[in-house]
C-alpha cells in the first residue's frame, strides 16, 4: 500500500472513530497517520529535517516552521539584502 492510501485510510479511520464517539477507533487513526507520515528514522542517523514527498522531491520536514527561522547577520552580506 502507498503512504498515500496509509495516509488516507488513517484519516478515514478518525472520522468514522468521531461519527460513531469510538475514542479508540480515533486514537488509532491518528498513530496509523504518524507512522505513515513520520517513518522512524534510521538508527544513528542525523534527522535534518528534510523529507521527500510522493514525487521524490525533498522538503523541509516543518514547512511552517522553516519559513519562520530566522538566520544572524554575519555582516558578509551585501548592503541591502534582506535575511
């Protein structure tokens, strides 16, 4: 099964879980989801905070949370350029 379907059978799972009040049936959804969005990492691996989507591409892990870093000014950086 692609994560694709992982993914789209876990969300299922949380909304039939919160149709019919089955906290389980929701909380097991929502754990199927984290394994199929966040595979483990490998074991002694350094996790940058890159992963690749459906087309193979590589993305930031926290898209939200890549746009919002700030970087320091070394002062190398030509006048006028905005961080």
């Amino acid at each position: 099964m692609s994560k694709f379907q992982e993914r789209a059978e876990a969300q299922t799972k949380q909304i039939i879980g919160q149709m019919l009040g089955d906290e389980l049936l929701v909380k097991e959804g929502k754990e199927q989801q984290r394994e199929a969005t966040d595979p483990p990492s490998p074991a002694g691996g350094k996790d940058q905070g890159i992963v690749r989507d459906e087309r193979g591409q590589e993305q930031p892990k926290d898209k939200e949370r890549a746009q919002r870093v700030s970087r320091v000014d070394k002062g190398g950086d030509p006048p006028g350029k905005k961080a």
